[in-house]
C-alpha cells in the first residue's frame, strides 16, 4: 500500500507547493529508476520516490539558484552537482542528511516538461522581482490559476463570495480558493493536497472567530463542534476586508442558530463554579486568538504546581503551588533583580524579558514526542540538543525558575488525558545526553506513578480549592489589565514590543527581506494574547471542597473539618446555593389531608405556615408541633405568604380571591377579588401584592387602609402571559419578578418595564413555585416533573437540576422547605 510521505513541513516559511508530476530519478544507483512524484514548490524541487525505502530528495533555491533547478528537469540528460536534503529515509523520521550528489529527473509526460520549465522560469522571475518586494503579485496569480466552482456539492447553490486564502495548520499554510455560498463554506487547495476541497455545511457550524495571524488581522477559526482545542479550518486570507466580509456572512447567517460568547460571559459563568477552571481558561484562550492551528499563538495554560520533588503531592498545602500573582520571571527573586538591573539600563523600547512564556519553540519543546516532523521544520530538519530536550518536569520547572532566558508557562495538554507526549511512543531517536542516556520517556515527580497519574494529578491541581481562589491573579497577568502599560511594569510583566498585538505594522515594511526577516522574528519568537479585561479579573467564588485527590495525604482521614460550607465568607455563601447536588433531609412532617400548595416562615423560623389543596391554612411549630387550622372557602388554597410583622398570613385560593389571616386574632380580616380565574400564587413588596392566576396574568395591588377600617386595593400594573401563571417570586432588592407557567415557562421580567428580560424552559411540567436565591444571582424553581432547578438570573442559563424522588414537588423555602402531593413538608439542608 502506498504511503504519502511527502509533507508541507518540508517547505519553508512562506513556500508554496504547486503542483506534482510522476517522473524518475534517472541518477539512483542500480539499473532501474527510480520512479516517483516530482513536487513543484516555489522555493524548491522534491522528490517524492515510490520505494518507501528511498529517502525523500529536496533540492532548495536557498542552496541551489532556480536556474539550476529548471535545468534538473528541463532535460532528462543534464546533470547538476547541489546540496541535496535527504529526508525519512526508510520511512523514519530523524534529522534530515545533507549530501553533494548529482541528480536528473525524466517527467513520465514528456509533454509536461516544457509546462514545468515555464513555471520555473516564473518562479525564477519572481525571485528577482521579490528584491523589488513584488513576489506576492506573483504568487496571487498563480493561485488563481486553479479556481474551480465544479465541487458545489449542490446545482442550486448560489455563490455569495470568493477570494483567495491559505488553510493554515501548524507552522503551514496552503494556498487556494475560498468559496461561500448560501448552504456551504468551500475551499480549494490549488495543489489539491491533502483534498481536493474542503466542504463544510453553515448549519454544523458551531461557533467562527475572528483571528491575528502574524499580528496582522488576517485570520478565521470555523468550529463545527465544542471542542475548543480542535477547529474544522482555519484560514488566512490576503486583506481584512475579505476576511470581515466572509465572517460577516457566516455570523448573519448563524445568528439565530448560535450564541456569540463573550470573556464577562464566560467569567460570569466561571465565577459562579458553572465551568472548570480548565474550560474557562481554553475559552479565554480562544477570545485571546490562541490556537492549535498557529504555533506562535498555541494555547497557553499556567504551571500551578511548585512541588516536583516530594513523593505526595499535598494539594491542601498552599506551598505546593507556584505564587500566580506573579509573570515566571518574577518568581525568584535574585533572578529577577539582575533582569530589573538589565531593564533600566536598557534604551527605549525596554523590555525585561528577552524570550516569552509561548512560542514555537516551547509548544515543540513539550510535544517534539508526538511531533516529531514539526519540530524538523522549525529547526532546519535538525532536533534540539539533547540536553536541552523535555526530558523532565522537575527540571524544565527548575530551569524556568532559575533560567536566564527560560520563562515558558505549559500547554493545554498537562491538564489533558492524552498522556502520549510523554512517552517516546515513536520509537525516536532524540540523541544522547552528557551521561550517556538516551532521551525516551520524559522523567515524572516521585508522586507520579505513570503518565496518566501524572496527568489527572495535574487536574486536580489546577480545579483545586487553592488555583480557584488564585487563577484570577494569573488572568490578570496573561489577558487581563496587567498586561500592558505602567501595570504590566509594576507587575514586572514586560515582553519584547514585537510580541504586542499593534507593536509592529508588518505591511509597512517595503523591503522584502526585511518583511520576512520581521515575519519569522514574530511567529517564531512568540505573541502576547489579545488582551480581554482591562480591569482586575474578580474572583471565584466557591465552596470548600474536600478529597480533592486521592493521594495518602488528601485522604478523607485528615480531612480538616473546618474545611465546611460554615467556613465561607458571607458572599460564598450565598454563591453557595449555585452548587446544589446533595440536600440532607432534615425532618418530615405529616400535617395535610392533600398535597401542600404554599409555605410561610416567620422571620425568626420558629413557626412554618402552609396551605393546602384540602382547603385549610396550618401553623406548624418545630417545638410544639401543630398549632392552629383554618379554612376560608371549599375551594384549595394555592399559596401563602406572611407579612413582614409576622401579623397578618396572606392566601391566595382557587375561587379566583386573595384572603388576609390575622394571626393575632384567629380569622380572617380581608378579602381582595381581582382576577377571572384561580389565584395561584402571591408576593408581597413594600405595602404592593403581586398575584399569579391562570387568567395568565400577574397583576400588582397597592394595599393601604381605608376610611372605614377596611383595606384599599388600587391596581398598579399588570404583566401579560401566553400560559396560566401558576407561581411567581420578587428578588431581595424588589426589582425583579419571576414568574413560572403551567407550560414549564420560567420568565424573569423587569419590575419597571413590563416586558420579558429572559425566558426559558426548564421543567417538563408546570412549574409550582419560583424563588430568589438570597443573592438575586439564582432562581429556584419546583415542578410536577418532582425536579429542582437552578437558573442563573444574569445569563439566564439552567446550571443545575436536582430530582428530589418521585413526589410532585409544589412549594420551596429557604433554607431548603418543600411541600408536595404527599401531603408532608420537608426540610433540606445543603451538603458542601
């Protein structure tokens, strides 16, 4: 079977591959030739032979001029003496051979010949024009030469836009067309290689960005799927102009497809403990640009862990984790005096950092084990010297830390579960080191006991209690207001200006050596993200959480008690109610005919209030036990509330009115008659009662006393529905109503303005009852689907459901009291 050995790794930054001929290196040894594929490139001639056995032949204009090349193919009976790369041969990856030999190839058509000379001849042209800085003219004209609108994948499609573009992948880029229409984003490789053409359907797309690509806004990320490591294309195209057109179209036509995520959203959710640290720091690092695709702009992830010697890692120990309010270089101290020193002596533009935390270089350091070939390219088909491989964690931590020039942070992959970039899977052969050992796997900490221990060890770390609290620091300095300007210098935060989006203007550069010059200095030196924030990051705010490993010294044996939910902040605890998955029953009490419709506490707890479908409102005492029951009409009553001096006990009934119980004397003292069907729940604000029906509306009630002793109810506004209102509930500050129907509608509304804020459908049910979280950050909602849900008021998403059994759950108080069709009342309590 046949196998394509050939690779765009081969070429040279800015080289194009053209197109392939089958031909025969009439100067292999023995008496056949040597048959194979004959690949044009803009900078060089490669020989692809069909023996797998046989090495790759590259002939490059850098060693031999393009003349010289046209005449290797020009006539099967010429022979030139060059410098002649040898790569794979036998098929393996190592560092490429250089060697003197005499090469002629045969094209099999004859007739292609003369073809193959005339693009050579243009090439060799435009190398003399590319002194006069005009070699990109020439490569946009070659690209158009295959432009093909034959692959519609459907007759009726209608073309909207096309342009020329480059697929970019790591440390490559592939010339050809770019096509969308009104069904399909096409691209055409002009080389057809690896395909033909690349098809992707705008309905499977997911989520497009706008990228930098040599800090020049250039690029387009398409994803087709959630995995932020992993996009479908990603494409360079020739001008910006082109670049928004084509984003322009595909957002238009996704907007009512997709949901455009923005950093305050994403920090929104992760404060809130909705995403992982993990995830939070790939869709930061996405907003910010990084890529896989884009070696210079590769994801960059933290070091967390400072301990590489022990053999436990003790992730309750704060001294086992690296200080993240600080840039690599400012961790030690007497490194960091000497690099201050060089600072200030410096000339404008000053920097303190002479290599930066991501580049090309670092994210091959980490991955040369399973990248073998990118690696080759980078570095001239040559691997780094032994000794300065990964060949250990602990090490590559200690150089970072004492370094003079060593200040790289890690990549996505140490908090991955792909372990393979730290085995030599490939068989390699990475060289020797000074002690005579090969390189192979690399080297773990003692508290490691395989690279996937080593992997999930490093989750740990990164999602543990101390990285939470702190990772915002780090944020700061990455993609935050750290850095740049006069905090990036407090912060000792400073890189090289060319590693800043907007520090250097590439297309300003009209001499074409130095553009490259300029080109390979960024995408191989590094870049600084784009920056996110512009003020400090907040911080998470979450829970103690226990057992975070299950190493020996995180076992639950020395688990410290004060490790509890009692031992957060009063913030932290009202975060709290956001990281409901485990509620302890606390006591049961059976004290209804029929299912329990409504509850009421009195400010101290002591007593409970509820009302039931058996038509009577009970006091229940957690002391005493019932108290007192009462009845106002034949009908269920459906809800209760109880008034802010606990005097007066509100109810609301199916006969479409709202009665007031005087708990003082015994009865009833009002009656308020306001909506045309069954009241089914009530709130109560500032002297205002909002009643719930399933008239489907909510109407607001001004309460005040009346000349002849009775109450006054004047109608404030009202709030219109498409479904029966069955629940609702005000926020703590009174600015917020949430309203729940019989369809399973949550809606949040504005109390000023009577129009929806956010809407969403979050039980399979009727939703029987809502409620505010003390923090107005959460709304609690019950249903007949026995769920409980949690929404988040501010994006408006549902972050948690919890089945509380099999009983239709119809009433909820804090801290946790539901009521439901068994008849019984039951307190909760959160467990942390």
């Amino acid at each position: 079977m046949f196998m394509c050995r050939f690779s765009l790794l081969l070429l040279d930054l800015e080289e194009h591959y053209f197109e392939q001929h089958t031909a025969y290196n009439l100067t292999s040894r023995g008496p056949v030739a040597n048959s194979g594929s004959l690949k044009i490139c803009s900078k060089s001639v490669i020989f692809e032979p069909d023996d797998a056995v046989k090495p790759i032949l590259k002939c490059a204009s850098h060693t031999v001029p393009l003349n010289s090349l046209i005449a290797v193919v020009s006539s099967f009976i010429k022979k030139i003496v060059s410098q002649i790369y040898l790569i794979k041969e036998e098929s393996v990856v190592a560092p490429y051979k250089y060697e003197r030999i005499k090469v002629t190839f045969q094209l099999e058509a004859p007739g292609k010949t003369e073809d193959v000379v005339q693009m050579l001849l243009q090439l060799h042209r435009a190398s003399c024009l590319d002194k006069q800085g005009d070699q990109a003219a020439m490569v946009s004209k070659m690209k158009q030469i295959s432009i093909n609108n034959h692959f519609f994948q459907h007759v009726t499609e209608i073309p909207h836009m096309e342009c020329v573009a480059e697929m970019v992948s790591p440390l490559v880029t592939n010339a050809g067309h770019v096509c969308i229409t009104d069904c399909n984003l096409y691209f055409q490789p002009m080389n057809s290689y690896p395909d033909s053409v690349v098809q992707i359907g705008l309905h499977s797309v997911r989520r497009i960005y706008k990228r930098r690509h040599g800090l020049r806004p250039l690029g387009l990320e398409v994803f087709c799927t959630e995995n932020d490591l992993c996009s479908d294309i990603y494409l360079k195209f020739y001008s910006t102009k082109e670049r928004d057109e084509l984003y322009y179209y595909i957002a238009t036509f996704l907007e009512n497809h997709i949901v455009e995520c923005t950093a305050e959203s994403y920090m929104l959710q992760w404060q809130r403990g909705h995403i992982s640290n993990y995830q939070y720091l790939l869709h930061l690092n996405n907003l910010a640009d990084r890529s896989v695709n884009d070696l210079s702009q590769y994801p960059v992830f933290p070091w967390v862990i400072s301990d590489y010697s022990s053999t436990e890692l003790d992730l309750l120990n704060p001294a086992s984790f690296r200080d993240l309010s600080k840039p690599i270089g400012a961790l030690n101290t007497e490194r960091l005096e000497r690099l201050l020193e060089r600072y200030r002596d410096m000339p404008e533009p000053r920097f303190m950092y002479g290599s930066h935390y991501s580049s090309p270089g670092y994210v091959l350091f980490y991955l040369v084990r399973v990248a073998p070939e990118h690696m080759l390219c980078l570095q001239n088909g040559r691997f780094d010297h032994a000794d300065r491989m990964f060949n250990s964690v602990g090490e590559t931590w200690k150089n970072c830390l004492e370094g003079g020039t060593d200040f790289k942070e890690l990549i996505p992959e140490f908090y991955g579960s792909d372990s393979s970039f730290l085995k030599n899977l490939l068989g390699l052969n990475l060289g020797r080191r000074q002690g005579g050992g090969r390189v192979e796997k690399v080297e773990l900490p003692p508290w490691a006991s395989d690279p996937d221990d080593f992997l999930e060890k490093m989750r740990l770390a990164l999602e543990s209690q101390y990285v939470s609290e702190h990772l915002h620091e780090w944020i700061d300095l990455v993609f935050g207001y750290k850095q740049r300007g006069s905090e990036a210098v407090a912060a000792h935060n400073v890189f090289h200006p060319v590693t800043y989006e907007g520090g250097v203007d590439c297309d300003s550069i009209e001499d074409p050596d130095q553009k490259i010059a300029m080109l390979t200095q960024i995408l191989e030196f590094g870049q600084t993200p784009r920056q996110l924030f512009v003020t400090p990051h907040p911080q998470r705010i979450t829970p103690r959480i226990h057992n975070l490993s299950a190493t020996p010294s995180l076992s639950s044996s020395e688990s410290k008690p004060s490790d509890s939910f009692e031992d957060l902040t009063e913030e932290s605890k009202k975060m709290a109610w956001s990281n409901m998955n485990k509620l302890a029953l606390q006591s049961c009490h059976k004290i209804h005919k029929e299912a329990v419709t409504g509850i009421a506490v009195t400010l101290g707890g002591d007593s409970i209030f509820s009302t039931s479908q058996d038509s009577t409102l009970k006091m229940f005492s957690k002391e005493n036990g019932l108290q007192r029951s009462v009845s106002f009409s034949n009908m269920a009553l459906s809800s209760c509330l109880m008034l802010p001096d606990d005097k007066i006990v509100v109810c609301s009934s199916w006969d479409n009115n709202v009665y007031f119980y005087s708990v003082a004397y015994g009865r009833r003292q009002d009656t308020l008659m306001g909506h045309d069907d069954a009241v089914s729940h009530i709130c109560w604000r500032d002297d205002k009662l909002y009643t719930a029906s399933w008239d489907s509306t909510v109407k607001v009630f001004l309460i005040s006393p009346a000349n002849n002793k009775r109450t006054r109810f004047d109608l404030l506004a009202e709030f219109e529905h498409e479904a029966g209102v069955n629940t609702l509930d005000l926020s703590p500050a009174g600015t917020l109503l949430a309203t729940g129907t019989k369809e399973g509608t949550l809606t949040l509304w504005d109390i000023a303005n009577p129009l929806p804020l956010n809407q969403l459908t979050c039980h399979s049910g009727k939703i029987n009852q809502v409620a505010f979280s003390p923090d107005s950050r959460h709304i609690l909602s019950v249903g007949e689907d026995s769920c409980l849900a949690v929404t988040d008021v501010q994006t408006g998403m549902l972050i948690a459901t919890v089945h509380l059994g099999e009983t239709e759950l119809l009433g909820i108080a804090f801290s946790i009291i539901t009521g439901g069709v068994d008849k019984q009342i039951i307190l909760w309590k959160p467990e942390y």
